[in-house]
C-alpha cells in the first residue's frame, strides 16, 4: 500500500504542467498560493527532496539539522528579497543549477560528510530558493504569508522524503537512491549549459 | 483499498488535475517534460547504446550494475554540457555509431574487462552521446522541465537494458543476451556505415 502510494504521487509529480514564474493565485488566499507555487515550481522541489534523500541516507541526526536549516534559509531568502534587495534573476538561476550538481553529486557518491555540513547545505538551498521566489516583490503581509506558505511545503516534503531513506538497509533501494542523486546532477549540468547558452532559465 | 480501486481512483484524480491547454506545440520546441522524454528514444541509436550499457552491467554483475546506472547520466550531462556551450568535439556522429558496435561486441563476447576499463569506454561513449543531444537542444520555454525528461528517459533506458539483462542468470537467458548483444552490435555496424556514407 506504502508503495503504491508512493507510486501514485510519483505519477502526479511527473504530470507535465506548464511554468508560472511568478506567483499563483488560487482565490484561497495567500498562504495557498505559496503551497500552489511550491507545487508548480520543480526547481523548488527537486533539490529538497535529494537533499531529503541524502540527509536521510547520513542518519536522523544529519536529517534534522537540514529541515532546520532549510526552514530558516527559505524563511531569512525570501525576508531578504522582500525587504532588502532582489537578486538577479541570472545569479539566483547559476545558484540553483549548482545546487542541483553539488547536491546531486552528495546523493550520487552518498559523501560522508557531518551532520552540520548537511545542514549548511539546508540552510544554503533554503537561502537561494527563499531569494529567487520572492524576487521582485514588496514587503507586505499577503506576501510573507505566501513565503510561510512555500516553505510550510518545503517542510512537508523534505520530512516525507526524508523519512523514506532513514530506515533503509537494503543496498538496491540505497542504490536507487543514490541514482536519483545523480539524475539532478546530471540536471544540475544540463541546466548550467542552458543558462550558458540561452541566459537565465530558473527563477 | 484494493488495487483495482485504487488505480481508479488515480486516473480519476490525474483527470481532475487542472492544465493548460497546449493546441500548437511546435516540433522540436523544448515545451516541457514529455519533449524532453522524447528526445533520447527519438533517436535508434543511442536507444541501443544506451539498453545495451544496462544489458552489459547486468552480465557484469555487482558492483558494475549499481555504478553504471549512478555514473553515466553525469557523463552523459557533461557531454550535453559541453554541446549546449558550444565546445567543439568533432566526429561525435561516428563515435556513436562505434559505440552501438563495441557494446553490442562485449555484450556478445560476455567481455569482463576490470571495473574501471568498463567504466572508462562507457564514460566515453556516454560523453559522445551526450554530446550530441546537448548540441540539438532547442531553445524553448522550459528547459527545466525539458532536461528533467531528458534525464528521465536516458535513466530509464539504462533501467530497461538492466531490466532484460536480469534473464543472464539463466542459462537460456545468457544466450539470449548474446543474441541481444549481436543484434546492438549489427545495428551499431548500420549506423557506421551510414555516417560514413
């Protein structure tokens, strides 16, 4: 039943669906429209969910400095972009493509690396993430309960996907693990080249 | 919930799933993830590289069968990488076509060279390969989705050679590899004798 659920949401994450580059509107108020942007928004969910992977792969301990350090970056990024400045979008797209690679790589060669470190990269992706997703946008209340609403999502999908890859022991479903790892490394490039050729591609 | 309920209940909420419509998708325009999952099976040759590395890790056993499949899509990326910025690497067209001749040859022969020598040819071809697609790449309007297709499909097309190279571990199924093997092999012969022509 777990894996056919899991299947099931597999298959609706996969769904094509076109981009919204900037913020939805639901007609359900703010905080929903932030859930609905995380949800249309693969360069937000991508990376939490490997990050999820391989914090999860480093032990419990690893798994809550990231969700605690993911939280407070997304948080701090899109205060920053809100009150202090706008990032271009060109930095906040190079940013993410990296992640994507660094993390991907971390995943893919499962690195032993301290739960601390694990937690920096959290707060890292949190940072970037929070910056592009409210770039260009004013401090205002409907706002910031939108960025609560992106990273309530955030916190929902790195503890699911975290909690698949704690318990386990078998080496296949490590290995298959450690492939998706290697998948958003392999985007991670892609997406560098894109950015190289064409500009900017990721908000 | 039985399976059969569940599965309806599915396809039930895939349709309720709001999307937009797309009447006129221009061919070849990297519009979004199914474009992208196209463009690696588009292409017979590499499909047979790529089913055939799946095949040659599964008859190469651990630990080839776990690293082949976390390895080649970065190589393949970086090749990608290198095409979509424009790097010239000149006779990428016959390098493929000589990939699909090589791996259907070991893939015959149940070649079991050192892990590293196997890594090493398969890192190469997947350079080329990669190569290639990244130096077709259209511009578009999502290249995330796109490349996220992209990678997919590449990843499933090394899943599907290893998921036919399970049958190695019979008797009958290890000459059937071969013949699978001679079949890429054949192929890959087609493919060089048409980039040369």
């Amino acid at each position: 039943m777990k894996w056919r659920a899991a299947f099931g949401a597999a298959a609706l994450v996969l769904l094509p669906e076109a981009a919204q580059a900037h913020l939805v509107i639901t007609g359900m108020g703010p905080v929903y429209d932030g859930m609905l942007h995380f949800g249309l928004s693969p360069e937000d969910y991508l990376p939490i969910v490997v990050l999820a992977f391989f914090s999860g792969l480093r032990g419990s301990s690893a798994a809550r400095m990231a969700l605690g350090g993911l939280v407070v970056g997304w948080l701090a990024g899109g205060l920053v972009a809100m009150y202090v400045t706008s990032v271009s979008p060109e930095l906040t797209s190079v940013a993410t493509a990296m992640l994507f690679l660094v993390l991907g790589g971390l995943l893919a060669s499962n690195f032993a690396v301290s739960a601390r470190a694990v937690g920096v990269a959290g707060a890292l992706l949190g940072l970037v993430r929070g910056l592009a997703d409210l770039a260009g946008t004013a401090f205002s209340v409907p706002h910031t309960l939108t960025l609560i609403g992106m990273t309530a999502s955030g916190f929902v999908v790195f503890s699911l996907a975290a909690s698949l890859t704690l318990p386990l022991k078998r080496a296949w479903l490590i290995v298959a693990a450690r492939v998706s790892g290697s998948w958003l490394a392999a985007l991670g490039l892609l997406l560098l080249g894109w950015i190289v050729r064409y500009g900017p591609i990721v908000g | 919930m039985r399976a059969r309920q569940f599965l309806f209940l599915m396809i039930a909420a895939s349709a309720l799933i709001p999307e937009t419509a797309a009447a006129h998708i221009v061919k070849g325009e990297a519009i979004g993830f199914l474009s992208g999952v196209e463009h690696p099976i588009s292409g017979l040759d590499h499909v047979i590289a790529m089913v055939a590395v799946g095949m040659w890790g599964a008859q190469l056993g651990r630990p080839a069968i776990w690293l082949l499949p976390v390895t080649f899509p970065l190589v393949m990326a970086f090749g990608g990488f290198l095409g979509l910025i424009g790097v010239p690497l000149p006779g990428s067209e016959i390098a493929i076509a000589l990939s699909g001749v090589c791996l259907g040859a070991v893939v015959l022969l149940e070649s079991q060279p050192p892990l590293w020598v196997a890594a090493a040819l398969v890192g190469v071809f997947g350079l080329f390969h990669g190569y290639a697609h990244g130096a077709e790449l259209p511009p578009g309007q999502n290249a995330l989705l796109y490349s996220a297709g992209f990678v997919l499909a590449t990843g499933l097309l090394h899943a599907t050679g290893i998921a036919i190279g399970v049958v190695h571990r019979w008797p009958w199924g290890r000459v059937a590899l071969r013949g699978a093997g001679a079949a890429v092999l054949c192929g890959g012969a087609f493919f060089l004798w048409s980039a040369f022509a």
